[in-house]
C-alpha cells in the first residue's frame, strides 16, 4: 500500500524531542548566544515569543537580525541583474551569499543569554547554532496565498518569481554550507508542536540513509489542469482542488522523514544528505560531474479527471547555464503510468509545422486570446500505457487529458517555458504566464515528423534476463545523459542488481511491489506508485516481486 509517511528511525542516540518546553531544556545551561536560522516563511515572531516563554527563570535577550537588513531597493539592486528586472518570468539563479542581506551584520547582545534568530542569523557571532526549518511547498503555499514573503523583504507579500530563482539558490546555500556544524535542527511545520533533532544526531542518521535505500515524503499540489487519480488511488488530501503535481523525488523540495511515529518526526532536507555524503548517495564519477546537485527526478503529472497540460519546452543547455544559471538542463521522459488509446500525448514538431506561422498563431492566442490548435504544429502519439516518451530539451510536449505520467527527468523543474495553455486562467482567475519568447528562442526545429517518432518513441531492448524476469531499457538518447530501464518480474521472482558506483532511481510501475533486500542486509518494501532511491554505496542488491501477479518496476541512472 503506497504510504503518504515513509519514515527511519534516528540513528542511536539521537536527541529528538517535540514541545516548546523541551526545546528550550535543550539550551546549553551556561550563558550562550543561540543562532537560529532559517528560511523567512518561518513564523520567527511566535518562535521567539514561545522560546522565551519556555525559559521563564532566564532573562534571554532577543536579536531579530531581520530589522538589520539593508534597505529593500538595496537588498534587491543586489540580488538581480539588470537585465533580469524585466524579465516578468525569470532571472538568473541568484549567486550570493546572505552576507549581501547587511550592510553591517549585527553584534549579538551583550551580558546573559541571548537567542539571535531569523534568516542570516548563523552570520552573527554564536556559541550555538540550530537551523529552522520549514519545506518548501509552506513557503509556495503561503505565496500563492498572499501571506508568503521574501527573503530580504519582511513586511512585503512575495512573489513566485524571487522564491524560486532569489530565494531558495541563496537559503539553500547557506542551508548547506551550515550543515556540517548545526547543533540542533527545528521542524516547525506544527508551530505550537514544534521537533528538536540535535545536530550530532541529524548527521549520524543522515549517514546511515546514504548507505541504504530511502524514499523521500510524497507530496501533490494543485494546478488548473490537475486531476483526481492520486486521490482516488493513493488517498491523497481528498479534500484538496486536484492532485495535479506529484513530487516523488524532486532533490531540491524532497524531505525524509525521521522519527519513531507520527506524533514525534522531523522531516529533514534530502539535499543535505547528497552535501555531507556526496560520494555514498551519488558516487564518485558522479558527484565529479554534478557536484551535490542529485541530477535525476520522478513526479506524476495526474490529468485524469484534468485537463491538457499547456504545450511547452524546456531550455537547451547553453540557454540554461547562461540565461537561467543551471549548470544542466531540463530534459524529460514520460512514462505512462496509466493512460489509453483514447488519451494522448504531444510531442515534436510534425514534419511540416512551420516556425513562424507556429509563432503568429501562439501570439495572437497570448494577446487577443484567439483559441489555436497545436496539433496543426505538434505532433500527437497514444498515451499507451507502459510507453516511455523521451523529451530532450527544446521538445514542444505535453501530456493530455486522462493521463498518469511518472516523469522521469533531470532535476531542474521551474523552467516549462510554455507556447499555448488553451486560453486556460489560473488559480487566481488571471491568464496563466505564457514565456513564449523563451520557448521559441530554444524551440528544437530539426528533429520532426518520423525522426521524432523513430528518437523519441523507443521499443524496449532487452539487457539481459534471468528465471522469471528480464531488464529492458526503454529510452537512451546521445544527448540525455541519463537513461531509463524497466524490470518485468513474474511473481515471486527475483532479480539481482548492482549500483556499480552509481545511485539508482526505482519505481514500481505495475503490480503489488518488490522487496529491496542490499548485500549489506538492509529491507526495504517498494509498493506500487512509490518511489525509491538505491544510493551507490549500496552496491548489490535484489528486488524480489510480491506474490500475486507480475510486476513492473522503472529504473533511472545517470549514464
């Protein structure tokens, strides 16, 4: 059964508590200076209030470092180029370090105890530092909201444009460069329940994960064009608009879940367990080629009871490292978890689509709203369930209405610079963004018609095979530098596997599940829908199918 909680147990003694009061039996009994940092979509107001409340025999001084932040037009001049100011849509992922919030970072207060706390509060000088956290979906959730704020700007409303491209570059950063020395770290997603993971702990139980497979906490959002399938299939927050968005294992957003039970959790960042253990989750060769950015994700586009997506590509790479500032780009696959002959897929440009009428027809949908087809330009295939639709960047795409795509893809996720969205409004009730510009500076006009059925629509090959199972790899391009391959394992069976120095991604894509057994004897159940990362110190392992049927698992590695 797909679980909405998958959680580790913390590595032994490990400090975790809940409550604000024994949070605070956590400061050191000494006068010290406590830094808190963390993310502006923390509510800093009520932690500083319920801390010191919990701590009534001290007088604790407070520091807010927010109220010493240079002036807003000063903290944005340095943050966006110029030549991004205009850009309505995107600037370039911002390069600094949160000393460039100060014009003079703040002494912390003299005599006794005191708590320095907000975002750059780890830049003043401290006996202790802890890290407040919150995911980032509270922070997009609270923006769509018109209650989120920027980094830099409190008392402003925030915008999506600065939280994606501003923001999280620079908190992430810091975030990292923080964790080989945190001495405590704070989920406060439950603000009046808050979670205490001491720092020694955190990085004990982070390097235990990057030794075995871990599943990172699901999570879907809603879009105009979103569907019903992970509700009525998975039990995701019936409640909600749609479940359009899946983020399975989205590198930068993933959280693990680390706790004895529901009521006593934290959810710690994914990306900080590639920073302190960068050769054991990625391997070597490549942590050498990416750096700590773990290059592959899986998420599901739900359109089933939805809508089409808008028709859109992704920047090619020149275009993404010098115009967005990603070192790699945004290349995709679709599989097609479920669908059907009649739903469909778009992809590349029909043999004789032409550029310039694909342009005029897509400006007149931007600005007079005049309705478009694009299958007059975009080819379209079956959405038949099992295919895998390769996407390098540059591919105008989309998926239908009536689909489940897991898409298997490089990590960069905010760049769909869109040509059409069927004249659709947003959430708001305001036209969605169209950067078409963007689209049509990196649109891929040389492969079409038949070269995109023949690149683009692969049959899978088989790799190799045992007693009731066989390994197929169904999409690899020159120009993708990873490549996916799918398992079909009859009940019961058993198939032996080796990272050989390189994670890999699994998701079972058919059947009740496998089981995960490593040569080091770790277990870990994979059911049906979820996702799984093997790092690549794992080394050998066997994926074993549950009785019952036969079963279908997708598998990603970088190449």
């Amino acid at each position: 059964m797909y679980r909405l909680d998958p959680r580790y147990t913390p590595a032994p003694r490990t400090v975790l508590v809940t409550g604000w009061q024994a949070i605070a039996d956590q400061l050191p009994p000494a006068p010290a200076v406590v830094a808190i940092d963390g993310p502006p979509s923390v509510d800093w107001d009520l932690l500083a209030d319920r801390l010191v409340a919990a701590c009534p025999a001290t007088a604790v001084r407070l520091l807010d470092v927010r109220e010493h932040y240079a002036p807003p037009a000063e903290i944005r001049r340095r943050t966006v180029r110029p030549e991004d100011a205009v850009d309505p849509y995107y600037c370039k992922l911002a390069e600094n370090t949160l000393d460039d919030l100060f014009d003079d970072v703040p002494r912390p207060p003299d005599g006794g105890p005191a708590v320095v706390f907000g975002p750059g509060a780890a830049l003043v000088r401290h006996d202790v530092l802890w890290y407040a956290d919150l995911p980032k979906r509270h922070a997009e959730a609270a923006v769509a909201a018109g209650r989120g704020v920027n980094l830099g700007l409190p008392g402003e409303q925030g915008d999506f444009r600065r939280l994606f491209y501003v923001d999280w570059p620079m908190l992430d950063r810091h975030r990292d460069a923080l964790a080989p020395r945190l001495d405590g770290w704070l989920d406060v997603q439950e603000p009046e329940r808050p979670v205490y993971l001491d720092g020694d702990g955190l990085r004990a139980t982070l390097a235990t994960l990057s030794r075995r497979p871990v599943r990172t906490r699901p999570f879907f959002n809603s879009t105009p064009w979103g569907g019903h399938w992970a509700q009525q299939e998975l039990g995701f927050d019936p409640a909600a608009r749609n479940t359009a968005l899946g983020y399975e294992l989205i590198a930068p957003e993933a959280g693990i879940l680390v706790g004895d039970g529901p009521q006593a959790q934290a959810e710690v960042p994914f990306q900080m367990m590639c920073v302190l253990h960068p050769e054991d989750v990625l391997g070597d060769e490549v942590h050498a080629r990416f750096g700590t950015s773990f290059p592959i994700r899986f998420d599901y586009l739900d359109t089933v009871g939805g809508g089409n997506l808008s028709v859109h590509c992704h920047p090619r790479e020149p275009y993404m490292r010098e115009r967005f500032g990603w070192p790699y780009t945004q290349h995709e696959t679709y599989y097609m978890t479920f669908g059907g002959l009649d739903s469909k897929v778009f992809l590349g440009l029909r043999e004789d689509a032409d550029a310039d009428v694909f342009r005029k027809e897509v400006l007149k949908a931007a600005t007079e709203g005049v309705p478009m087809d694009p299958e007059d330009h975009v080819l379209t295939f079956p959405a038949e369930q099992g295919r895998l639709f390769m996407i390098p960047a540059g591919t105008p795409h989309a998926s239908g209405a009536g689909n489940v795509v897991l898409e298997i893809s490089a990590t960069p996720y905010l760049y769909s610079l869109r040509f059409y969205d069927w004249l659709r409004p947003g959430a708001d009730g305001s036209p969605r963004p169209l950067p078409y510009e963007h689209g049509f500076a990196n649109l891929e006009t040389g492969r079409r018609g038949e070269a995109v059925a023949r690149d683009l629509v692969q049959e899978p090959r088989t790799l190799r095979e045992g007693t009731g199972w066989r390994e197929e790899l169904i999409g690899a391009l020159d120009e993708m530098f990873y490549e996916v391959r799918r398992y079909v394992l009859d009940a019961g069976a058993e198939a032996e596997d080796a990272t050989r120095g390189r994670f890999h991604v699994l998701n079972v894509v058919e059947g009740a599940g496998v089981t995960v057994r490593t040569a080091a004897g770790d277990l870990h159940e994979l059911a049906w829908a979820e996702t799984l990362t093997v790092p690549a110190a794992v080394g050998r392992y066997t994926l074993r199918a549950a009785d019952g049927g036969p079963v279908r698992v997708v598998k990603a590695l970088v190449r």
